[in-house]
C-alpha cells in the first residue's frame, strides 16, 4: 500500500491495530483477525481501516456473511 515501514509489530492485545506510526515509521499489525475493525483508534497512529462493511455491535461480520 506504498506506505514506509521500516519496523513492523504484530499484536493480539492492541485493539487499534492495523495501524502506521508516522513518527517512527512503524507498522502495527493485528495478529486476531476478529479485532480489526474501525471502531477504535488512538490519536498517536493513523488507523488503517480493513476493508469490511460495519454493522452496529459487530467487529467481523461482512453483509455477505450473513
């Protein structure tokens, strides 16, 4: 996705993740699939989003899938 990481972390914990640290050029990746959604943020990284619809109280579910 053209964006310059020059470390990387990998996370189960960290629900903001995936995520690019700007200042240190760090990207941050979510180990649990079922915890990436675009409900969390945190104000030191730009929060990359996964390509998902979002359905109110549902952090996984995709239109299709039900």
């Amino acid at each position: 996705h053209n964006i310059p990481c020059q470390t990387s972390e990998f996370s189960d914990g960290h629900i903001a993740f995936p995520a690019y640290n700007s200042t240190s050029k760090q990207c941050l990746f979510q180990l649990d699939p079922l915890l990436c959604s675009c409900v969390r943020s945190d104000q030191a990284l730009n929060h990359l989003c996964p390509c998902r619809n979002y359905i109110k109280d549902q952090v996984a579910l995709c239109k299709a899938c039900i």
